[in-house]
C-alpha cells in the first residue's frame, strides 16, 4: 500500500531536526508526567527525615523547601531531569540528521567585547525600565501598594540578580539559540520567530493554579493528570488572552533581537532585565486583591493582563529604536560571522 502525501510529509518532519526537537519535547514531557510521582514522594520523605531528625543546614533547608513544594513544582523539577537526562539522545539525533543532509549551524555575528557589552546593557535597561513604569502605573490606578523596602534588600537583590543571570542564559541559549537556530534552517523568520514563541509561551504553564488541587499526588497517574490540567486551561479565553499572550510576545521580542543581531547578547539583557524588574517590584509592592482592573487589565502579576501587553508593544518600539541609534552610530562591532 503507497503512504499517502500526508504520512510522507510527516515522515519527512520527524527525519528532520524540528521532528527530533518536537520528539525531544514531547518525550520529556511524558517522562516527567511518569517520574513526578516518584519524585513527589521522595520530596516528601526529605522532609519527613528533615522534621525529625538533626541534619546540617542544607538538607534542613531542602527539607523546609520540600514541604512547602506542592505537586506542580515537582512536575517542573521532574521535567528539567527529564530534558537534560534526554538532550544527550537530541543531541546526537541533531549531529546525524546535519551529517546526512550536509547542514551547518545557523551563522551568527561574533561581536566584540565593548559590543557584546553595550547589547546587555541595552536590553536590560529597556526591559527593566519599561516594566518598572508599567508597575508604576499599576500603582497609580491602585492595583498595588508600596511596602517598606526591607533591611536585607540589597543581599536578596544580589540573589535575585544572580538568578536572573543563569536562568537568562540557559533559556536564551536554549529557545532563541538551540530551538529558533534549528527553526530558521527550514523556515521564515517570522514563521520561526512565531514557532519558537509558541512553545516558549506554553512551556512557561507547565504549573498551573489548579495543581494546587490535585488529588493522590502519590498515585502512578499523577503526572499524566496534571499534564491534562494544563492542556484544560488553554480553553479558556481570559488565560488566553490575559496570560498566555504577553508571554508569546515576550517570546517574539526576544526572537526578533535574536534574529535582529544574529546573537544573543542583546535578547539576554531584555530577559535578564525583566526578570530583575519583576521581582523588584514584586519586593516592594503589595498587589490589591480583587481590584476593578483584575482580571483582564492587570492579572496576577506584572506580566499577565492587557496593561502589560500594552507595555511590552512599546518596549519593543523603543528597542528598536534603540538598536537603530546605536547602530548609525557604529557602536555594534562584529568581527567575522561564523
């Protein structure tokens, strides 16, 4: 029997290195959803052994952290064992697949030190400062309160900055690196810049507030329930359109710099920046429970709601701005593409 068009098409896909990066996704996905009990219970007896017994500060913190973690936090961890423990597998999968179709690596723009600098800057100033003013003006309609800035700030700052760092550096390296790189191979840039946003967007819901309630989060099937939690919320217009999409546009801006720069200098400092931003202001403010603005104009956070997409168009108006500016300028400096 001759394959239809379709079954050859699909075929061709999963040959391909999107098809092995979608097997990669789907697979940690289920891996985590058949391991999470498991490591629910681990968590769990942590903590047991951490209440009764005297153990060194480390493990007594683990143990505190492991009791507060509900089942959905445990799913995430779940999931980041399951993608390391399988990149190994993409990764040879990938170095196949480019050595039988004769691809090479997306070229991007080595710049120099003083230019690879001024993009952090940039991005992280842009970001952070447009956030801070959207906060701002949350604050001005009254949907948050300004707390008395804590005495240890400055020593959860540095923290929240060295956090800000790793996480900018491995989901950059990761969705505009690795998974816009392999999606600009077969694709327009405007179509891989939306497919990357996508998948950066949905990964972002893997604990969603309904896992809070979960029942037997012991059981075998526990993982694949919560799974079925998250795809659940994506019916829901207001998630949609409050939460879901200021964090694909988040996705397109950093994917846009991607590709507008051929590096990820400038999309770490946009990420980075907004993360520093949000948690600031997090720090500092008290968000006002059931008010006229919530839920559509202004969510649970500064990144959910039309208030913040709106704030995140002009972010994007004033980045561009910016990079042209400097650009005229000759202050991005490249040495030879490789």
């Amino acid at each position: 029997m001759v394959p239809s068009t379709q079954l050859i098409h699909l075929k061709r896909f999963f040959q391909s290195e999107a098809g092995a990066l979608v097997c990669w996704v789907i697979s940690s996905i289920l891996f985590a959803a058949a391991i999470s009990p498991w490591v629910y219970q681990a968590g769990k007896a942590i903590a047991e052994m951490a209440a009764v017994a005297d153990l060194n500060g480390f493990l007594e913190w683990l143990g505190a952290s492991c009791e507060r973690a509900r089942f959905g936090r445990y799913f995430s961890r779940s999931l980041i064992l399951a993608a390391v423990g399988l990149l190994p597998v993409l990764l040879w999968r990938l170095k196949r697949i480019r050595l039988q179709t004769g691809t090479t690596p997306d070229q991007t723009c080595n710049y120099s030190a003083r230019s690879a600098l001024l993009q952090l800057g940039l991005g992280c100033a842009i970001a952070g400062s447009f956030l801070l003013a959207t906060g701002m003006i949350a604050g001005m309609l009254g949907a948050y309160l300004p707390l008395a800035v804590p005495a240890e700030l400055g020593t959860v700052m540095l923290k929240i900055l060295l956090l800000a760092i790793l996480v900018s550096l491995l989901e950059e390296w990761f969705f505009r690196g690795l998974l816009l790189g392999l999606w600009l191979k077969f694709a327009k840039p405007p179509v891989a810049c939306v497919g990357a946003s996508l998948l950066f967007a949905w990964v972002h819901f893997l604990e969603p507030s309904s896992a809070s309630v979960l029942t037997g989060a012991s059981s075998t099937l526990a993982g694949f329930k919560l799974v079925g939690e998250i795809l659940r919320q994506f019916g829901h217009l207001r998630f949609l359109v409050t939460d879901f999409m200021p964090l694909f546009f988040i996705g397109l801006i950093l994917a846009w710099a991607r590709v507008r720069t051929r590096s990820l200098w400038l999309p770490i400092g946009l990420h980075a920046g907004w993360i520093l931003a949000l948690k600031g202001f997090t720090l500092t403010h008290l968000e006002v429970m059931n008010h006229p603005l919530q839920p559509w104009i202004l969510g649970s956070s500064l990144r959910s709601g039309l208030l913040p997409l709106a704030g995140l168009v002009v972010t994007a108006g004033a980045c561009h701005l910016a990079l042209r500016r400097v650009e005229r300028a000759g202050l991005l400096v490249s040495h030879a593409s490789r």
